[in-house]
C-alpha cells in the first residue's frame, strides 16, 4: 500500500507507541488523585506540559490538553465570542477556505448576532494582508487564519497578521492542525495569541491535542466538570495520548529541516512529471505551501472514480469532489481559489510523510496519468472538449 | 466497503462503454457543475436495442449504474427499455449508499432522453408524459 493521504491522518510511530504503553498498563493512575502513584502521573502531565510549550516558546500555563483540532478549534473561538459579548464587539474575521471546525463555529455565532467578514484567498490560495487591514474594524473581537490549509497546503503569511492584530488590539487564533510538525512555530515571534493543533496529523495518536492561549486570553471552561486544566477544559487527562503527542511532537521537530527537504524534493518531482498531463493545474501558491502537499486538478473527469483506480492499484489518495464529500457541491477550499464546479470535481490530493519513499513517488507518477487518460477516454466531458464543444478552462 | 461487489465490478469492467459513430439516437443528462453526466448510444433495428454504449463523467455510483442500465436494455424492445427505473438498476447492483442514490437517477434519464431521441428523428408520436420526469 502507497499511502498518501498524510493530511487526513498519519501512522502513529512505532517509538510513539512504545512510549504510550506504560501509561495505560503502568502509570495508570488519575492525574487528579492525590496518592503517590496518582502525584506520579500529574508530574508526567506536567512535563509534558512544559515539552510542548517548549517547542512553539510558550509558558506551561499557557497550554491546554484538548481532544483533537476540533475541540481546540472551538474552544478557542467560543472563548473570543464571549470576550466579544463582554466588550461589545461582535465582529470576527476569517477565510473563506478554513476547515469546518471553524467556518462551523462561526456560522452557530452568526446566528447569536456575530458579524462574519471572510476573505478572499485569491487564486494563489493566499490572502493579501492589505485586505485583512480594510476588514478590522472597532468592532473586531478575533481574526481566525489557519497556519496552512488542509485541502491545498498554501502558507499564510502569519507573521504579518500577527502584527496587524496586535496593532489593532484584536486576537489572532490560528488553526495550526496541518502545520504542526511541518514548520517552525514560535509563537511570541508570529504573534499568536491562539493556536489549535492535533497529534494524529505529526505521527501521534488519534483524539488528542493541544489549545495554546496566552495567558492574558481568558478561556472560556466549554467541556463542563471537574477542575482539570486549570479549570478551564473539564474530564480526566488522557496521559498515554499526551505522552505520545509529545514524542510525536519532538520527534517532527528534530530534523525537520532535513525532512522538509527530502519531502519537498518528491512532491515536486510529482508537480513536475504530473503536470505534464494536458489540460491539468496545480491548485494553489507552488512554492508558498507545505512540503509534503500536492493538489493538482485534472479537467473532464471525476474525483470519486479516480480514487477508486488509484486504491485498485494500492495508492490512497484523496480530492475535492463532491461525490466523495457526501454533499452535491464540490470543496469549498477550490471553489474560494477560483476553480470552477466542473473543475473542481476532477481533483486530486497527496500528501506525504516521512515514511514516502522515492519508489512509492515513482509508482504513482506512472498509475496517475493511466488513470486520468483512461477516465478522460470514458467522459463525455472531455469528449466535448476535445471536439471543441466546450472550452477548456485549464 | 462503501459499494457493492457488484458495483465495483460493474464500475471496474464497466459493460458496453464507448461510442457508436452511426448510432440512432443519443440521449445526455446532468451537467459537470454537480459532477455527473451520462450519454448514452442506441443502435435500433424493428423496434428492437439491438446495441447500446455509454459514456460517463461521474463518480463510482454513476460509472457503475451506466453499465448496469445499458446491460438491463440491450436487445430490449424500445417500449420495454422505456420502463426502466434507477431503482430497478440499484436493485440489479445490489444497492447503493443513500447518499449516492441521486447519481443513479442518471441512468435513467438518459436511457430515456435517448429514446426520446429516437422518436423525434423517426418522427414517430409519442406522450410526451413519458419523458417528463428525464433527470437533469
Ligand atoms: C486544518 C484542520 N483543522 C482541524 C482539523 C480537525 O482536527 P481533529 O481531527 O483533531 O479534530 C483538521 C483535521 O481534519 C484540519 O486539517
Ligand atoms: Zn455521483
């Protein structure tokens, strides 16, 4: 099997796993309890605590142990709105291409009487920070960016928004999920004062995440109970999690130079050799994008059925079209660069991971274009195009 | 799985895809803006499919009934293939996921677009009831 379908979620390493087991076979007690054995497990807790906020520059304190993304997420713009209520300011700002944990949350507080700008992405995939200065207003409460995307793996340019919000005294929360254990993150330098991420994404377990808030953000308790988190995220610690979470954590960071580069070396090679397939574009900025993401598209055929040639021949992939999402529209991550329906439908993403191999890369250089000629010579759609009945878009 | 083995067979080795460059008639539903698209090609002899082809731009469900539909009409007579409907084709292919249900509408509308086809380039009268309901 050729695995690359990385963004939607990662082998957990076999180092991962070691680490995890003593603390669901020996380690076991409740970090909450206040026999030595449970003192032992809060300590653990505690060191995990500091080995996160190490990695991104962060205080201890400032870190939050979530279930994943999502919870992270929506704990981070819930905990905006309220301050929002407080101040009367009830005005948020976002992209129009972030991950439904967001656009989700915010559509619930639109109908609380929260105002929703969203940006535009361009066709590179990228917002112009000029437009993020037009939108602030008085009103603004939070500006909500994801660090990368999850469908297209462009960079936004973090740095700058963290600067623009804090000239104008608004929050800046980034969903970080996808780049957490792909770039360097340093939180007081990028200016975040919210950040989501998930361990399933860097080789960590599933279920799992962390919620960096500074610690002047005041954090709304959203998952109700006992006191954990510093009162702020209730249930009892899920320890083996957080300790796998963070050898995964350590372990993307160590050499991720190196990584990124061998990873960039291979995706390239598939933009290189896959683009020469006619009437085909990659989707999004080519060099302003995480190393381990490709999304191209292919015009006159469908991404559902490419996936199932692709899984015949052992490649795990991924894409955009509708019919694998479940819903009649196609992802709104293409359709907000600018990519048509009829377009949007015939895409392809892989993502890779430190376990990619030139060999696997190799493979699918050779099954993509079969699969897509194969396809094309299926579809009436591309029977038209090439008849000229209808004009190629790409 | 998501689909049937009988599905995946039929969108694996999908039956009788291709064109007939002299065919009698044609027929096209859907549009690439909500993902599927069928033609479909009938080959007529006394009344009688005597050959039909496909061609689908669409997900595995969509490639997958094209096939089915065109097997359950070839070497039917026309008023016969006229009854065809996407749940006997969902039947024939042992189910589907109800998500996808609406990609098999397709089949049928185009087997009937393309009859529809064949009466108007015959001149041969027909209710136009019959074709109302074509999927598009
Ligand atoms: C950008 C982004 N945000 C949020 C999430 C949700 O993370 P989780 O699966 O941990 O809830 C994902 C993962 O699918 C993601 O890619
Ligand atoms: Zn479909």
């Amino acid at each position: 099997m050729i695995y690359l379908d990385n963004a939607s979620t990662t082998k957990v390493s076999d180092k991962v796993v070691e680490v995890m087991v003593p603390y669901y076979s020996e380690v076991y007690a409740n970090c909450s309890s206040l026999h030595e054995f449970g003192q032992k497990a809060k300590e653990k807790l505690e060191d995990c605590r500091q080995r996160v906020a190490r990695v991104f520059n962060a205080k201890s304190r400032e870190i939050y142990f979530t279930s994943g993304g999502t919870e992270s997420d929506n704990q981070a713009i819930l905990s905006a709105a309220q301050i929002g209520i407080r101040q009367e300011k009830k005005h948020i700002i976002t992209t129009k291409f972030e991950h439904h944990a967001v656009l989700n949350v915010l559509n619930k507080l639109k109908q609380q009487g929260f105002t929703i700008t969203y940006l535009d992405v361009n066709s590179n995939g990228i917002i112009k920070i000029e437009d993020l200065e037009k939108a602030i207003t008085p009103q603004t409460v939070l500006v909500s960016i994801m660090f990368a995307n999850n469908e297209i793996g462009t960079i936004q340019p973090i740095k700058e928004i963290g600067r623009v919000c804090k000239e104008h005294k608004v929050l800046f929360h980034t969903d970080a999920v996808q780049a957490v254990g792909n770039e360097k993150i340093d939180v007081d330098e990028l200016g975040i004062d919210m950040l989501s991420l998930s361990a399933h994404k860097f080789h960590g377990p599933k279920g799992v995440g962390v919620l960096y808030a500074r610690s002047n953000v005041p954090l709304t308790q959203f998952i109700v109970g006992g006191s954990q988190e510093n009162n702020r995220r209730a249930g009892t610690e899920n320890l083996p999690g957080i300790v796998g979470m963070v050898a995964a954590l350590e372990a993307a960071y160590k050499d991720l130079d190196t990584k990124n580069q061998r990873l960039k070396k291979m995706r390239d090679k598939l933009f290189d050799e896959l683009s020469k397939i006619p009437h085909s574009a990659i989707n999004g900025d080519r060099e302003h994008r995480l190393c381990s993401n490709f999304s191209m598209c292919f015009e006159g055929i469908e991404g559902e059925s490419l996936l199932l040639l692709l899984s015949d021949k052992g490649i795990c992939a991924s894409s955009g079209s509708a019919c694998t999402s479940g819903s009649l529209a196609p992802s709104h991550v293409l359709l907000s660069i600018g990519r048509p329906h009829e377009v949007a439908h015939g895409s392809l993403r892989l993502t890779l991971s430190r376990y990619t191999t030139e060999d696997e890369i190799n493979k699918v250089i050779e099954a993509v274009p079969q699969v897509v000629a194969y396809l094309r010579s299926i579809s009436p759609v591309w029977d038209e195009l090439e008849k000229g009945v209808r004009k190629h878009v790409i | 799985m998501l689909y049937s083995e009988k599905v995946m067979d039929h969108f694996r080795n999908p039956r009788n895809v291709g064109e007939i460059e002299d065919a009698d008639a044609i027929g096209e539903v859907g549009n690439a803006r909500c993902g599927d698209i069928m033609r479909v090609y009938l080959k007529v002899e006394n009344d009688i499919i005597v050959d039909v082809k496909f061609m689908t731009f669409g997900c595995g469900s969509a490639i997958a009934t094209s096939s089915m539909a065109t097997e359950l009409i070839k070497g039917k007579p026309i008023s016969q293939a006229l009854e065809l409907t996407n749940q006997a084709v969902v039947e024939a292919l042992d189910g589907l996921p109800d998500y996808k249900l609406h990609c098999s509408v397709l089949a049928e509308g185009a087997v009937k677009a393309a009859i529809k086809n064949y009466y108007d380039r015959n001149n041969i009268p027909y209710d136009p009831e019959a074709f109302k309901n074509i999927a598009d």
